[in-house]
C-alpha cells in the first residue's frame, strides 16, 4: 500500500486526483475504489493509503481509504479516555416522594 493526500475531488462528477507521498504524480482516484461505508468521498489534503493500478490513461488509485491518522477516534483514544466508577464512587440518591412517581413499577402480568 502507498500513502499520499487527496489533491482535489469533485463529489457531482465522482473523482479527483492523490499525489502520493514523495512524489508529483497525479493518480486518478474513481469513487467507486474507495474502500468506506456510505457516501464515498474525499476531501482536498486527507491522508490516505491506497494501491496502485495502471491503465491506458495512467495510473489509478485503487483501493483507497482513509489514513489511520485521520480518522478521530481509533481505538487508541477510545481506550485513553476510559474511565471506570465503582459501585462505591457513585453517588446515592435518598428515595422521596418526587423520585419514587417515576420509579420503575412491578409488572401484575399474570403468568400463564
């Protein structure tokens, strides 16, 4: 796999152009090789990783899909802001009238 950044693409038209990294070559980049759930599409400067194929017209970006830098939240930064409570921590609440209206109610479903 190579890594470049998307140089433009046109969303009406369903392509654009990446210039991999290192290097100063246009790829054709198709929407159709996209590789995400959804709308594809790419926006000018994203990172991403994709193979290379060519063609009678040049070479194409196949198989293309974001860089993990890109995306938010990669496991990494879920993991980093896991934060456990227990049973002790958590705070109580004293039952009193107004909280108990809204208590859940025992079902009289008669079982058969």
């Amino acid at each position: 796999m190579f890594q470049g950044k998307v140089k433009w693409f046109n969303n009406a038209k369903g392509y654009g152009f990446i210039v991999e990294d290192g290097c100063t070559e246009d790829l054709f980049a198709h929407f159709s090789s996209i590789q995400m759930e959804g709308y594809k599409t790419l926006k000018a400067g994203q990172s991403v990783m994709f193979d290379k194929q060519p063609s009678n017209k040049g070479v194409h970006a196949v198989n293309i899909s974001a860089a993990d830098t890109d995306l938010p939240n990669s496991q990494n930064a879920i993991d980093s802001e896991v934060i456990s409570v227990n049973e002790q921590e958590a705070p109580k609440v004293a039952a009193t009238e107004s909280n108990q209206e809204h208590a859940p109610q025992e079902s009289k479903v008669p079982v058969i």
